[in-house]
C-alpha cells in the first residue's frame, strides 16, 4: 500500500501521470472517494502518463464511459455513480472493455465491487482538508 499527499490539482495530476507511466495495459483501476476528491484531476495525468492529450478528460458523468485512444494505450474512464444493478452494468459494456488491453479507469467502483476483478488496483481519494488531497494505492505498481 502507498500513501501520497497532494496539495495541488498539478501535484494530483502528477501523481496520475507517474501511475500512467508505470501502467502496462490490463490494469483496472477502481477509484473509491466523494464528489470533489480528485478523481477527474487525477486522471487526466493518469491519460497524460498514458500519451493522451490531458485536455480531452473530463468527467464521463453522463456518458457513463469516454473513451480515449491515441496514446501507447487506450484508456476508458467509467463512472458508475448511477449503476444499481448487474443489468445496468452489461448495460455499460464494463465487461467487454475488460478485454481490450487498456486500462480502465473506473469512479464509484464501490458500486460494482462485486464485478472487479481481485486483481484491480484500488485507489482511494480523501481529502483531510481543503487544500490537500490524500491518495492511497493498493496492489500498484510502485511509484
């Protein structure tokens, strides 16, 4: 387990883009943390890491999955905030991305825990106050 402490968008996207660097194609990464901990911020280093343009990230809200290609892997950012059921999550095609090689980059995973694989790499956001963000990996790759 690693524990960071950022104090900045630019550190928490920095923090992003060494995880990026590090990613091999495959991974699942599931964010845990509230609305306003970072998790956008963060990957958009996380896509800059990966050779993406950090300025096509945004938050898939309402499209449920974006879809980023053109770096040395594709990354697909989910947000399953509204997904209830195993339905809702076929629904999203979670399962197929699984399959691609990319990396998926999943917020409110918490809501399909019973679905990642025991592989993903569980990163959770907090934030101790309002400046600074507390970020922990679990089963990543060391940074």
């Amino acid at each position: 387990m690693q524990r960071f402490t950022t104090a900045s968008p630019a550190e928490t996207e920095a923090l992003g883009e060494r995880l990026g660097r590090a990613l091999r194609g495959g991974e699942v990464l599931a964010y845990r943390g509230g609305l306003g901990m970072g998790k956008t911020c963060f990957t958009r280093g996380l896509a800059r890491g990966l050779g993406i343009d950090p300025a096509e990230v945004s938050s898939p809200t309402f499209a449920l999955v974006n879809e980023y290609r053109g770096g040395r892997l594709p990354l697909f950012h989910f947000d399953m905030y509204r997904v209830e059921s195993f339905d809702g999550l076929y629904s999203t095609g979670f399962f197929d991305y699984l399959d691609l090689g990319g990396v998926l980059a999943v917020e409110w995973s918490e809501n399909i825990d019973g679905a990642l694989p025991p592989e993903a790499i569980c990163i959770t956001f907090d934030r101790p106050d309002e400046t600074h963000r507390s970020i922990t990996i679990e089963r990543g790759p060391a940074l």
